[in-house]
C-alpha cells in the first residue's frame, strides 16, 4: 500500500510499504476513502517535533475491509470514521469514552505506535471502540472533523466552560479554532471575538459569526469589553506569545482552555498573576469518542455547520505539494483531503 512519510523537516513522500495486518481479534482494518491534514501533522513537517521517518495522518474516512472474529458493531463494507485517538476500549478510562484516560496509555495514529490514516489502508485496534459507522446526514468533511478538529473544538469549548451570555475568545483560526468558534456559538456565548494573523481566517470566522480584532490582541479584548476581559480564552495555537495573550485578556475569575500544541519547550507560567485573579486553566486532548453522542445530533440537526472549513483537495500521490500549500498558511487555504483513489 501507497502511504505519506515525513522524512525530515519540509521532506514528504509516498512510499509503498507491506499492507498492514489486522491487529488482533478485536481489531480492524480500513480502507482509506478519505484522509486528512491536521495542524498536528505540520508538527513533525516544521520540525517542532522532530521523529522520523513517520507516516503521518490520524483523520481517516474509510470503509471497513476485514474484521476479526469480537468485532461486533461493524462489519465489512461499512462506511466508518477512525477516532484520531485510540484505546484499549476495555479499561475504565475507555468506559468514558475518553481513550486519553485509558490505562494502557493513548495511541495516536500517525504518531509512531499506530499507521499513518493518510494511506491506502489503516490498521485499528479495538475496532467497536475506535470505529463509528457514519451516521445519516453525515458528509465526509463532517466524518473527518469528527475524527478530530471538530471533536477538538467542541472539548475546548466544553472546557472553557462557555455558558449562555459569555463572551468567549479565540485565538487561532485554523480548522480547530473554526471548531472552536461554532462549538462557543452553539453552547450559547453571545459573543465569540477572535485573532489570528490571516485576514482570510479571520472572514471565515466572522461568516460563521464571530468579531474579528484588530492589533495587539489583548489590547483589542480589553478595549471590546470595557477593561473587563472575555469570560473564557479558547486557545487553539498555544505558542508562547498566545498564552501570554491568554492570561492578559481573560477577566478575573475567568476560564483559559488550550486546545493548541505546544511545542516542547516549557512555557513560563504567570503563576501569580493567575493566583491573584482566580484563573481556572485547563489543558485537553479532546475525549474524541466521548464528543460523538453530542456533536452528531448538532450536526444533523444543523445547529453547527461543517462547511467552508476544507479548502483544498488532492490525491494521495500529490502529498507532498498539499503539505507545501498548508505550510504557506495563506489567507485561502484552511484544511485539505487527501485522497487515494486520486483528487476529486
Ligand atoms: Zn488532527
Ligand atoms: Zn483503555
């Protein structure tokens, strides 16, 4: 099978490589209809976090090609999506859907334990916890931002505690922080400000509902809202510079909730200014599974929408000019497929 390796930083080919074996009676395997690019991914391509070679691609749209003999919810010829996340599904952290609290540690495919989902075919563990079938009404951009960006967003607003009324911030307008936006607008924020340095990013948030700032962002929270500071910070980059921006624009008594990735250097915590203020700061690696029973009836019911977030489309083969294009982070591009049947 054909799959997308990042070999050094910028360096993505396709190599071929042995098909992958189903691992274990109560696993799977997929095969790729559909697959995906996430602002992780770019990660390991800028080198912030350099392992290789790694095949990379943890969004996966697929159909079920062969299950084992416990697989129960699924069975071959299945249209299903690949949780980004996975567990064993039989500890008690799994028992939550959560498959970050699970026991035996979480596997992110394309990370290095687990395959790569931007191939031809994935191998998935514990197939009746990782696998949905693709609900009625459920496009296959609406699937694949379930495996993750969408999932991500939603947690972030969950985390943040975003109640009816709240003015909400977030910062970073990637595919997450979109998610992030729609996710605040449906749990009821009454405003949803937003920064990030892309004008274009800015328009798609503000097409979704969201005001734009302008300038230095805290400056811009503060003089929005009367010096007070917004409620809750949804932060979906989690440089440095934005957390700072994170402390400096939340009000006292206020929620900052970190979606992004950081890279792996430690952050200097504004310890004190927290303490004084009354800073509830929170940290989440989506609970994927855990996501699905809220966000599929929202998605069905469009209470939130999942268009105008993928931009791009290419085949599988053409991997490494897609990740280039992402890199650029141009005011046109936000997410892109990837496809290996070839660009459609
Ligand atoms: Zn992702
Ligand atoms: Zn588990």
């Amino acid at each position: 099978m054909r799959t997308v390796v990042v070999t050094g930083p910028g360096e993505i080919g396709v190599e071929t490589r042995d098909d992958p074996v189903r691992p274990g009676p109560d696993g799977a395997v997929v095969t790729v209809d559909i697959s995906s690019i996430c602002g992780s991914d770019m990660h390991f391509y800028d080198g912030d976090i350099p392992i290789y070679p790694l095949a990379l691609g943890h969004e996966v749209v697929g159909t079920v090609a062969e299950v084992g003999p416990e697989v129960a919810s699924v069975v071959v010829g299945d249209k299903v999506l690949v949780a980004s996340v996975a567990g064993c599904g039989q500890c008690a952290g799994c028992a939550q859907r959560d498959p970050i609290l699970c026991v035996q540690g979480a596997k992110v495919f394309g990370a290095g334990e687990l395959g790569g989902g931007q191939s031809e075919l994935l191998a998935v563990p514990a197939a009746d916890f990782q696998l949905l079938k693709v609900p009625a009404g459920i496009s296959d951009e609406a699937a694949l931002l379930l495996t993750d960006n969408l999932a991500t967003g939603w947690a972030g607003a969950k985390r943040a505690d975003v109640s009816p009324g709240d003015t909400v911030l977030v910062i970073g307008l990637g595919a997450v922080g979109l998610c992030a936006v729609r996710s605040a607008l449906a749990l009821g924020a009454e405003r949803v400000l937003v920064a990030d340095p892309v004008a274009g990013r800015r328009a798609r948030a503000v097409a979704s509902g969201a005001i734009a700032l302008e300038g230095p962002t805290a400056e811009a929270v503060l003089e929005t809202t009367g010096g007070r500071g917004v409620d809750a910070v949804i932060d979906a980059v989690a440089r440095d510079v934005t957390l700072d921006d994170a402390f400096a624009a939340v009000r006292a008594g206020g929620t900052i909730s970190v979606i992004g990735v950081h890279d792996l250097e430690p952050y200097p915590l504004p310890v004190l200014m927290g303490l004084f203020r009354s800073i509830t700061l929170r940290m989440t690696t989506a609970p994927i599974h855990a996501t699905w029973p809220d966000l599929v009836p929202l998605i069905q019911e469009g209470r939130i929408d999942t268009t105008g977030i993928f931009t791009h489309h290419f085949g599988l083969d053409e991997a490494a000019t897609a990740y280039a294009r992402v890199a650029e982070r141009s005011s046109d591009c936000v997410k892109v497929t990837l496809t290996p049947g070839g660009m459609r």
